[in-house]
C-alpha cells in the first residue's frame, strides 16, 4: 500500500543564458539607436538661432545661444537619456513618440538582463523510472498564419 514518489533531479537552466544574451541585445540595440539619433540631431540643428538685436541708430541679427532646447548628448546615457531628453527639451508627438520607444526599449532589455542574472543556475526536473521529462515549445510560421508547436520526450 506504499505510494510511489517520484524522483527528481537538477538540470543545467537552459533559459539563464538566453535571457541573458536576449536583455543585453535589447539593452545594447536600443542604447544604439538612441546615440545614434543624438548624434543625428547634433548634427542636424545649430545650437544658435538668430534673434534680432536693435540700438539707438540701427538694427541686426545676432546669433544667440538657444538654452531652452535639449542637449543631443543626454541621448548617450543609458536608460535614463531618452527620458532627460523627452522631458528637457520640445518635441513633436512623433519625436516624444520616438523617444519613448527608445526609453522603454532600454528598460525592457535591462530588465530581461537582470532577470537571466537572476534565474537559477540549475532546475529541478521531476524523474520517472530513470527517464527526464522534456517539453518545449516553438513558433510554426506559415504562409496561412502563425501558431506554437508543442513537444516532449520521456
């Protein structure tokens, strides 16, 4: 009348090394992206602007530092940079747009980074008479459409 236990055993993490590469891919790819687009604008618009200055006898345009815009090189600090630079400077709605992307691309891949940081480096796998049960699961895309393939082994 004795139940049977099933046994188990651990089992390298597969996913740790994946979510590690994946997060700093996302990380590094969107960090690009945004010092590419602040080198982008450095290049792009001239840090002064002329402004009309006018005395007793006569009037001209002189050159003046525009301080209300945001600096392009903010864009090169990781993470925060695309926020400093949304809520520092005026942008359009498809720059804010942009920048948001920008920013919350970097927050999602250093959050995967941090999560396969922390991930165990071994699983426990239940056993069954001496076989390990696998099951994994994978995109099919077909012309048709998209779905998940499901398999496993004991």
């Amino acid at each position: 009348m004795g139940t049977q236990q099933a046994a188990s055993t651990y089992v390298a993490n597969p996913q740790k090394r994946r979510w590690i590469v994946a997060g700093a891919s996302t990380l590094g790819g969107f960090w690009t992206a945004s010092a590419i687009y602040g080198a982008a604008l450095s290049l792009e618009r001239p840090h002064s602007r002329l402004v009309p200055h006018c005395t007793k006898c006569a009037c001209s345009l002189v050159r003046q530092r525009d301080s209300a815009s945001a600096s392009p090189t903010t864009l090169l600090i990781p993470l925060a940079g695309p926020w400093i630079h949304l809520g520092t400077g005026r942008h359009s709605a498809a720059g804010a747009v942009g920048l948001s992307v920008l920013g919350a691309g970097q927050a999602v891949g250093l959050g995967m980074l941090l999560g396969g940081i922390a991930m165990p480096r071994q699983v426990r796998v239940p056993m069954k008479r001496g076989s390990v049960l696998q099951v994994g699961a994978a995109p099919v895309v077909t012309p048709d459409g998209l779905g998940l393939s499901i398999h496993g082994s004991m």
